[in-house]
C-alpha cells in the first residue's frame, strides 16, 4: 500500500515538473516570436538594434556640430587613409601651438555611450569612446586625456592594460549624453611632440560610421588588397565593421564647418588629403 501512495506522488511530481517545463518553454517562445515579430514591445529600445540590425529614422539633414573648436585646428586627420603604416578609418584634429588642457571636447550630437577604452601611451593615459545615436549613426573620440567627471566614472570601469591595447569595452547600459556636452578638457599627450611646440602633442580623433549601410570604398573590387602592400595588416582587417561603416565625416557637419575643414591643411605629410571616403 505504501509503494502504491509513493508510486502515485512520484508521478504526481514527473507530471508537475512536466507542466512546468511546458509553461517556461512557452514563454520563451513567446519572447522569441515577439522579438521577431515586435521587437520595440519585448526587448529594451536599446538592444533592439542590435538584434534585429532596424533603426530609428534618422533626422534628415543629419548635421554634427564639429567635437572642437574648429578656430584652434591648425590641420585635419583625414578619414580613411595610410596613416604611420596602418590604415586609420578616422579622421581627427591637430592644435599645434595650444597646450592640450586648452582644448575641450564637446559631444556634437545627441547619442549614448555605447562603449569606451583607456591605455597608456607614454606614461600618460588615453581614453576612447564610441557613441552611438539610436538611428544607426556611430562616432567615435579618441586620445582623450582629461575627462569630465561624467566620462572619468564611465571610464574607471574600464580595465588599464599595461600595453598599447586600445580594445573597447561595452558600457551597459549606454548613458545618454547631449550635444554640447563636455566629455574631455584636454587632448593628446603632454610630452613626446617635437619641441618646437614645447613637446605638447595635441590632437583628437573622430570617426563617424553609418550603421545602416556598407560605405561604398569597401565594396569595390580592389578593396581585399587595395592597402596590403602599406599596411601589413590589412588583410586582417580590411573587412571590418569600422572600416566598413566609415564615412568621410566632412559631409556630415555644416556647409561653413566643412569649408573650415578643406581650408586647412592635412596633418599627414604621407598620405595628405587622400582618402578612401572624401571625395
């Protein structure tokens, strides 16, 4: 009799176990079909683009404001070239003859933090971050070298390498940040320039890459090996999202900006103004 009453709970709990099993195997298929169907009603706004690769409808012109103060560049970084044997997808500014704390850094668009890195260079410790706006639209700051306190929270989670290893780390969740908001009040390095400029190295870079689509240099035919022969790494990384998303960031700021910009001279005594995205 007692095997019997036993018998009968043992099967009572496989069946309990069984519904149970049923129950959570219909919620995930339930969150996994709604992810699919509507995915704005199941998963944080967030992380909808980053499953489902949809966007918000960007603003039509899409127009930075320029990170810096475009009176105190002295010459430009052009996206998209050879730069000291490595191919660099962004751009930037140099300040030659201004000290790197008299130059501030500025969010030029409304976005979030989406990710970041710090490491040391020459004993001085540099920081990235990549922002992104919910529309698809990527930038990206680096060589930073005194941050907001904001931006020095953000930037004491991520790990300091004792080597040059720029690799970035996500920032979960992103952080909103509006234009005009101050993210860095110094650039660059304060030693290791020439010395004709007190041995100050003052510059910023900043890349802007469209999510949506594939830029247009990375699908012609040539792309595979059009710089193996000047970067020996090119074969690693020529199919990369960043090189693939680049875009000349000269289109995507003013008329009166972009013209301060082609006025100025290029940074890159090698390269000069050739680029793989600025036509």
């Amino acid at each position: 009799m007692n095997n019997y009453i036993k018998s009968k709970q043992y099967d009572k709990v496989k069946l309990m176990r069984k519904f149970l099993l049923l129950i959570f195997a219909g919620i995930i298929i339930f969150l996994v079909a709604g992810a699919i169907r509507t995915p704005e009603k199941v998963l944080p706004k967030a992380l909808i683009n980053r499953v489902t690769n949809s966007y918000e409808k960007c603003p039509d012109p899409f127009t930075f404001k320029t990170p810096i103060d475009l009176n105190k560049v002295t010459s430009i970084l052009y996206p998209g070239q050879i730069r000291g044997g490595n191919y660099k997808a962004h751009g930037g500014f140099r300040f030659d003859g201004s000290r790197p704390d008299e130059i501030t850094v500025y969010a030029p668009i409304d976005a979030q933090v989406i990710a970041g890195a710090r490491y040391p260079v020459n004993g001085e410790v540099q920081y990235t971050f990549d922002f992104e706006h919910l529309c698809g639209i990527r930038y990206r700051l680096g060589h930073l070298l005194t941050l907001s306190p904001k931006f020095q929270a953000i930037a004491e989670k991520f790990p300091l390498p004792t080597d040059l290893n720029s690799r970035t780390t996500q920032v979960s969740p992103p952080i909103d940040v509006k234009q005009g908001e101050i993210i860095a009040t110094a650039v660059g390095l304060t030693k290791g320039g020439p010395q004709t400029l007190g041995g100050y190295n003052t510059f910023v870079d900043w890349g802007v890459y469209d999510y949506r689509q594939q830029n247009e240099a990375s699908q012609m035919p040539d792309w595979p090996t059009r710089h193996a022969s000047e970067d020996s790494e090119w074969s690693k990384y020529y199919n990369s999202e960043i090189y693939q998303h680049a875009v000349c960031w000269f289109d995507w700021i003013s008329e009166a900006d972009k013209a301060k910009v082609l006025s100025l001279p290029s940074s890159d005594t090698q390269s000069g103004k050739n680029s793989d995205y600025c036509k």
